[in-house]
C-alpha cells in the first residue's frame, strides 16, 4: 500500500495544480494546501502508528481532509463540501469498499472537532490540529484547544 500512497500524493500534486490554474477567491493559497496536505499525512502515519490504525489509510484520509476547500476555495462548511470531490477522487482507488468510506466518513467529520468518532476520525481530527499549531497558526477555539492539549501530551509534548 505504500506506493499505492505515493500514486495518490501524486495525483493530489496534480489536482492542486489543476485547481490553482482556476480563477478564484481563496481563503488558503493552493501552496498552503499542499503543504498542509502532506504534512498532516505524516502526522497521521504517526499517530496512526501509536493508536494501532492502518498508517497508509490515515495518511490518505489525513492529506485528503480539506478537498472540500480546494474545490470552493472557502473555508466555510468545507468539510461537509468535500463528501462529492474525495469520492470522485477514491473512485479509481484500489481500496476496500469500507476503507473509502471510511476516508469519506473522517472527511467529512473532520471540522466536528469537539465530537469524538471512529479512530481515523479523530487521527485526521488530531493531525489536523497539530499540524496547524506546529505551522504557526493561533489555535483559540476551547474545543480546538481541548483537542491540542490532548493529543500533546499523548506525545509527550509541552505546548
């Protein structure tokens, strides 16, 4: 599956490339998006590592979070915005049935940052999180916070 994950950062690559051509308003610069789109990938293998979950399918679910923004370049209610674009994407995916949805479910889900759901939804939840705050941005919403502070100390990290 590992290079199977390798094909699939390549096609995210090329879909970023393809939406940056496009003439549009966007709350994240398509740079950002990359980034973010790879690092909380490898964040996910990491937690995906400590909590027991598949690392290749939390690494998939972790880089594929914020499509709905891609798409819309909005931040609002992106999550729920990406259901459509992250199952055209897995369409030609070789995974399992219940793994795509299971990647759907966790996009999905993943703005639900004060509710606690299936172990991948709380990995890309938690690499979501943690990605940001290592980026430099100011986490300040108490269930955003609740979630950093928890997720450090799972690490041993002091915030």
């Amino acid at each position: 599956m590992k290079w199977a994950f390798i094909n699939h950062m390549e096609r995210i690559n090329e879909l970023l490339g393809n939406l940056e051509q496009e003439e549009m308003k966007r709350d994240y610069p398509i740079a950002w998006e990359r980034t973010h789109a790879a690092s909380c990938a490898q964040v996910g293998r990491l937690l995906a590592q400590k909590r027991g979950v598949d690392l290749e399918l939390a690494a998939l679910a972790c880089s594929l979070h914020d499509i709905g923004r891609w798409y819309t370049g909005l931040q609002g209610d992106h999550a729920l915005r990406g259901e459509e674009p992250v199952r055209r994407f897995l369409e030609s995916s070789s995974l399992k049935e219940e793994d795509k949805k299971a990647v759907v479910q966790a996009v999905i889900r993943h703005s639900e940052k004060g509710k606690v759901g299936s172990p991948l939804d709380e990995i890309v939840k938690d690499a979501d999180v943690l990605d940001c705050y290592f980026h430099g941005d100011e986490i300040s919403k108490p269930y955003h916070l609740a979630r950093l502070k928890e997720v450090m100390g799972e690490l041993n990290l002091e915030s």
